[in-house]
C-alpha cells in the first residue's frame, strides 16, 4: 500500500509519546514492503527531506508570521501541511491518509476530501482524559479538533481498550469505527549504554545507592508529585535509594520546590532533559523505573523500560492495566495512593531475585505482545477495510464518506454531550 501520514512531530522532534510511536510505525510498515510518507512540522538542523530507514520524511517550512498563541501555530502549520500533502498526492495515487491526533485534523479533512481519499486517524490521547475533564475554553475547543477528526474518519485506531472505551463515552464513535491497536517497542533502540556502566554509574550514585527512576514529562497528569511524596517512607527503610527525575515539561520548578520542602536534598536528583544513550543507561541501571501517572492512554514509557532491562512500577490506570500486570511483568500501585506506591517501590528494592523473575517475564512479553512487525501488520489489515478497491470509483468514495460518518450500522455520532454540541 502506498500511505500518507500526517504528524506534528517526528523525531528528532520529540515533545511526547507519539512522535516515538509514528516512527517506529511507519518504518515497521516499510519494513513489510508498504510506501510511507510522512509530512511533519519543521526541525532546526534537519532537511527538508529525508529518507529514514526507508520512509519517506517531507519537514514542511515554517516561515510564518509570528503566531499570537499555540492554536495559531499549530493552524499555521497545517497550511504548510496542506500545500506539501497537495504537492505529494498529486505526484502519488497514495490509497489513503493516516492522521496522527487532533494537530493535524484540519490538514486532514481538507486533503480527504480534495482528493477522495479514504481517512484514518489515530488518537493517542484525548484532551478530556489529560485534564479530568474540560475547564477552560482552550481545552474545549482542542477537544472538539479531536472529536472533528474521529467524525471524519472511515476508521480510529486508538492504542488500548481503555481508550476505546473513552473515545466511545466522550465522542460517541460508533463501535464499528473503532479498532484497538497497541503501541509497540524497538528492544534493539534500548541496547546502547555507556561502554563502561560501573564507572559512569558513579555520576549519578553512589556504589551503596539504589537508583529509583522516572523518565519523562513533568506534568500534573504523570503524577510526579506522588512520587516525591513517597520518598520519606521508601528512605524510611531503604535510606540507601536515590531519586532520579528526568525530563522536563511546566512543573518542573514546582516539583523541585516541593522536594526542597520536604527536605529531600540530595536523595532526589532532576537532570533535565536527557539523550537517548543517558536514558537507556539510566534504565539498565536502575533498580526500579517508576510511572505514577494518572492518566495514561497506554503507557508506551513502561515498556521502553522493560525494553532496557528495568524492573518497572506503574500506577493502575489507562493503558497501564493492559500492558503490565502485577507481579509478573511488573508491579502497579492504586493511582493517586502515595502510600501504595512506596510500598512497590520498597518490594523490588527489597527482593532483587523478585526484580529479576519481573524483567525476564517482561522481556518475554515485548517479544510475544509489543513487536512492531506485528502491529504494522494489525494496522494494514485495518487499512485495507477502507481502502478502495481497483474498479472504486466516486460513487464508492461517497459510499465510504457514509459509513465513515455515521458507522457502519447508521449510528449518529452527533449526539447531546458535555461538549455541548449536537
């Protein structure tokens, strides 16, 4: 098949999960002999094409009047998305366009329907699950975006059964639109460490310390706070364990101000951002990688963890519950519950034989559950339920906008919500 993806961050732009996740995708599924094209956003110090381990990758400019607010961005960027999508679809008789989340709904809709391709979206996270809800007018209308391109789409791939769950509670998708496809984990991008491990170690700990570690974005809804919250009773019978808490995001200040309240000191350590051979190090030598997150779609963190040799705790929500499962691949704690989670932290720090037993199983479950060839291969068999056939012509694609709409089986999706549409 030959396929047009639409993201707003392909690596080495990288702010979250998905730009990982369109990559590994989209060069799993040159891998099994598809065509891939990918129009992303711009990124200093990359061309403006470029081929990645075979998949076409077109970085549209960006030159563009200095934008007001984030939403003018990220519209300002869909023009360019629009004209390099035209550019490339009449060049290519491409069978259908993939859309990656709610940046790029409006470039999507205009080329599905300028060209009478067949859409497929992916949402990786919802704007009423990052929030607990919808509180201000900018989440409002992000959540809208995201309800816009479900309804325009023929079919939307989300990531878990939670996730379907939540795209049929919020936007009411109709079942037969939806199909549940995990994220998936390259084993081979976490085996690069530090030659000398024992020596670098000493950067970070101490030889009697135990490494606790998180990786990721401090924000409210990774639930860092509950983290240092359970520092004191972790110290209180391991007072050999170190904090390590990487990344960056908006919190970050807030939570070193609480950890200098607490009088945590030098027990919890925040590097900033960190490189991929710094993070896969880090993982290996961590006597436990730790999530709290509270909403978490899938939690493809926890298996970059597994992937890198780390005995993983996460909390019980979202994805989480679909990928780890308690004490056998991993441990999980009862979300939001401080108390609980010191409790985990303390049984993989104090059963290293138990720590084992958990990253062996894991190892085994990335191979058998989480390997991109697999999923590209679930994704192509959703792909060819929409894609037309040879002899389609326009009265089928009117036929596919029908069923796309409404389901398959003529459910309405345009019904009463808390979003106040109709």
């Amino acid at each position: 098949m030959k396929l047009l993806m639409l993201t707003w961050e392909y690596p080495p732009k990288v702010i979250g999960g998905l730009a990982r996740a369109v990559a590994d995708l989209s060069q799993a599924l040159v891998a099994e002999g598809h065509e891939v094209s990918v129009v992303t956003g711009d990124w200093p110090e990359s061309e403006q094409t470029e081929y990645v381990q075979g998949v076409r990758v077109y970085r549209v400019n960006q030159f563009f009047p200095k934008p007001m607010g984030f939403l003018d961005e990220v519209h300002f960027m869909n023009y360019h998305l629009v004209q390099k999508g035209v550019e490339l679809l009449r060049q290519v008789d491409f069978d259908l366009i993939h859309a990656h989340d709610w940046l790029v709904a409006p470039s999507a809709k205009v080329l599905k329907h300028a060209f009478q391709k067949p859409l497929v979206s992916t949402i990786h996270a919802t704007e009423w699950g990052r929030n607990n809800g919808l509180h201000t007018d900018l989440q409002r209308h992000i959540s809208d975006l995201e309800w816009w391109l479900t309804y325009e789409s023929y079919r939307v791939i989300c990531c878990s059964e939670y996730m379907r769950e939540e795209l049929r509670r919020i936007f009411q998708v109709p079942e037969d639109k939806l199909r549940v496809i995990p994220n998936g984990v390259r084993a081979a991008d976490f085996a690069n460490v530090h030659p000398n491990l024992d020596a670098w170690r000493n950067n970070w700990a101490t030889p009697s310390e135990e490494i606790v570690l998180y990786v990721g974005r401090h924000v409210f809804e990774k639930g860092i706070d509950l983290l240092l919250s359970a520092v004191p009773k972790v110290l209180s019978y391991r007072p050999r364990a170190k904090f390590i808490i990487a990344g960056t995001g908006p919190m970050t200040d807030e939570l070193k101000r609480q950890a200098c309240d607490m009088g945590l000191g030098e027990k919890v350590l925040f590097p900033g951002f960190v490189d991929d051979l710094t993070r896969n190090s880090l993982y290996r030598l961590a006597d436990a990688a730790v999530f709290p997150s509270r909403y978490e779609p899938f939690g493809i963190v926890a298996l970059e963890a597994m992937a890198a040799m780390a005995p993983v705790v996460v909390s019980d929500v979202g994805g989480f519950r679909e990928t780890v499962e308690h004490g056998q691949n991993g441990l999980t704690f009862y979300a939001g519950n401080s108390n609980s989670l010191a409790d985990n932290i303390l049984h993989v720090l104090g059963d290293k034989a138990f720590a084992q037993t958990l990253k062996a199983r894991a190892t085994q479950d990335l191979k058998e559950k989480f390997d991109w060839k697999q999923i590209a291969k679930q994704t192509v068999e959703s792909f060819q339920e929409v894609a037309p056939k040879p002899h389609d012509n326009k009265e089928s694609y009117d036929r596919y906008q029908i069923t796309s709409t409404f389901g398959e089986k003529g459910g309405r999706t345009r019904e009463s919500n808390n979003h106040g549409r109709w």
